[in-house]
C-alpha cells in the first residue's frame, strides 16, 4: 500500500489506474511498453499526471472509433488460450511439428505435403550478398525473402494451392539463408531436414539433439499465428491489394523488429547478457532507473499471463544447456517479479530460450519471423479470398481549415 505525500503533479499507483480505468498490473504493463514512465521512490511508484491524462485521453479516443475487424476463420484468442482453427496451441505444440500447424493454418490439413527447395533456392543461396558480421539475423531473412522474389517467374499467382507451395520452399530458403551457427556457411536445408533442427543449427553452436530441437519446434508452432496482431494487420493490408506470398512476407518482416512487436525479446538478451556481466539485480535497477521500458513481461490480451509463454518456460531444461546460465536466468526472473514487474510474456521466453541454448543475438526475432511467416501467409490466402477493399481513414485532430497566407513581399 501507497502512503505519504506526493507532488501535485503526482499520482500513486492506486491513483493512476483508477484514472485510466485499469488494474494495477495492465498499469505496469503500460510500463514495460514504454506508453508511460514511473518513478520508484521509498513510498512506492510515481506517475505523471500529464503522462496519465494523456494516455486516458488516447484511450478515449481510441474507444469512440469504429474498431477495425477483419473476419477470420484461423486463429481465436481468449483470457487463457490461443486456438488455431479451434485447437489449443499450447496443446499443439507439445504434439505436432511447425510444418503440420502451418499446413493446419494454410489448409485445414495437418498433414504436409513434402516441403522442398525451388529450382531456384541453390543459386539464391549461392549469390547472397555478404552482410557485415554485425547484421542480424532478420537482416538476412529480409535480403533472402527479396531476392526469391526476384528469381520466381510465377511469383504472382495466389491462387491457395500455388502460394502454399511457394511458402513451403520460401521457409526452406529464409532458414537456409542464415549462416550456420559452427562455420559461417550459408547452405541449402538438407532434404527432409525439420525447419525447427535446420534453424537450430544456425541459431545455436549446441549440437541438435532431438530434445533441443524439439523445444524450438514448439516456439515456432506457439508463435505461428496470433490473430491481428501489428504485422498481421500490415500483410491484410497487403493481401487486400494482391500482393504476393513474397511482398506478403517481406511486409510481415519489415513490420517485425520493433521494440512492442516481433523484437522485443531482442532488449531482454541484451539484458540478459548485462545481468550475467553485472549481475542481475544491478542491470534491472539500471534499466528501472534510466527509464526505459523492460520489455518481454506483461501482455494485453491476458489478465492472467500469457499462455504462451509457460510451456516453454517449463521445457528450458530440456535444452541441457550450461548450468550456470540456467541460475543466472533463475535469479533474474526472481529480481524482475521482485521489482512488480508484469508476469513474462512469450517474448522474455524466447529470450529465455535464446540464452539458454547460447543462441546468436537476434535469435528471438529470428524464431518469430520464421514462425510468424506461416501465420501471415494463412492470413493472405484467406484475404485473397474477400473481394471487400477497405479504405482506412484517420481522425483528424489538425487545426481547422483556414485562408490561404499572404506571399511574403
């Protein structure tokens, strides 16, 4: 509980969330997405007044527009389960590989067809252009994706069986396009190689056990689709205008990275790997302290936690992975729910993942795009398939019209 005097200018936790008609958690949550700033004192957590009023009035505003819904047969989200045509994805990926929930996604089928490379894939791989070592991982996947799409001759059929096919081989050539983990080397996804143990190999320098591999294939299935999330939104808006599977892709990776979509688990290594420098408390006070947000915790789809994230959280030792960063991942969740932190969300579990496994920087956002990739084409062909264009509009909050100014003389 909150006690003593504050500035004016102040508002307590209590104080701030009945403001903006939101249990304290979805406040932190605000928080951890960087929408508003706290400052933590010896009575407890600070707001801004302004920063309050602000987001309040935002979210008016945002209530009183029609809302933006676009029918959709795939994917149903609620308070405790995320559903891909009516299955529990949780439940899923304890049972079924990447490849059987993106045919699930794309065809209502389970089963897949063989998943192979196009004519082109080799020569592709062959001819991309060298990033510098510091590129991520995205980076690569974005070049491979529009490449491909210069290279295919029929690139702009979508029809759903001719864009199922090519996303089978485009999957297979992003992962290819990744430098393998051990050497460097781009090289093409053997056949009949699962995409979870080829990703694997050129995310971690651990070597592909069957258990390993198998807690990533289920990061890919928990991760394939997630309604109407931001990317999601932007490959609708590309399929409604008839862009192909390769221009519906490369929207859905350019969408991803940002710090609130897609790339958030890419902040946390980074903490992560100060956590192990500094130790973990000191590296979260300092992130606390600075202001900026700690992202991967919190989520606000779930009042109780995402789902998502528990499995794999439960499966981390299944990795084998160094004992040492395993306690040191242990004492960092303990400092964050110490600090009133929102519960992890399925971003700070790639991370989790990530570390665990010693995967390269950027490995989170990897997984996601990768993942995310099936989910966006599922979403395009059942785009395709409306005729109804929309035109979005804004809200105008601008000045008034007003007379043209007189030429200066």
């Amino acid at each position: 509980m909150e006690e003593g005097p504050i500035p004016g200018d102040r508002l307590t936790t209590a104080q701030a969330a009945e403001r903006l008609g939101v249990k304290p958690e979805t406040l932190y949550a605000y928080v951890s997405r960087g929408l508003i700033s706290r400052v933590r004192g010896s009575d407890g957590s600070t707001f801004d007044r302004r920063d309050v009023d602000r987001l309040a009035r935002s979210g008016r505003r945002v209530r009183s527009l029609p809302p933006l819904v676009f029918p959709s047969a795939l994917t149903q989200i609620t308070d405790h389960h995320v559903r891909y045509r009516g299955l529990d994805a949780v439940e899923l990926s304890g049972r079924w590989t990447f490849e059987a929930a993106a045919e699930w996604l794309w065809t209502a089928a389970p089963d897949p067809a063989p998943w192979v490379d196009a004519p082109w894939t080799a020569s592709l791989l062959a001819s991309l252009p060298g990033l510098p070592e510091h590129a991520l991982p995205l980076d690569h996947l974005r070049v491979a994706v529009a490449t491909a799409a210069a290279l295919d001759d029929h690139r702009h059929d979508t029809e759903p069986d001719a864009v199922v096919a090519t996303t089978r081989a485009l999957l297979r050539t992003m992962v290819g396009a990744l430098p393998l983990a051990r050497g460097g080397r781009v090289v093409s996804v053997p056949r009949d190689q699962p995409i979870a143990e080829a990703l694997w190999r050129r995310l971690s320098p651990l070597p592909a056990a069957p258990a390993r591999v198998a807690v990533l294939d289920a990061a890919l299935v928990l991760l394939a689709d997630h309604e109407l999330a931001t990317s999601t939104l932007a490959v609708r808006a590309a399929a409604m205008v008839r862009a192909d599977a390769y221009e519906v892709v490369g929207t859905g990776l350019n969408v991803t990275g940002g710090a609130r979509h897609g790339g958030a688990s890419l902040g946390l290594e980074a903490l992560l790997r100060e956590s192990a420098a500094v130790g973990p408390a000191r590296a979260v006070d300092l992130r606390l302290r600075s202001g900026a947000p700690v992202e991967g915790f919190g989520h606000p789809l779930y009042a109780d936690g995402d789902p998502r994230a528990v499995p794999l959280f439960a499966r981390l030792d299944e990795l084998e992975g160094a004992p040492e960063r395993r306690a040191m991942l242990d004492t960092f969740f303990d400092v964050v729910a110490r600090r009133g932190l929102p519960r992890p969300n399925i971003d700070a579990a790639l991370a989790a993942v990530g570390w665990c496994a010693e995967m390269r920087p950027g490995a989170g956002e990897t997984v996601f795009g990768i993942a995310r990739t099936a989910g966006w084409v599922a979403h395009a062909i059942e785009q395709y398939e409306q005729p109804t264009f929309m035109r979005a509009r804004v809200d105008y909050v601008g000045v008034p019209p007003r007379p043209l100014p007189d030429p200066s003389p």
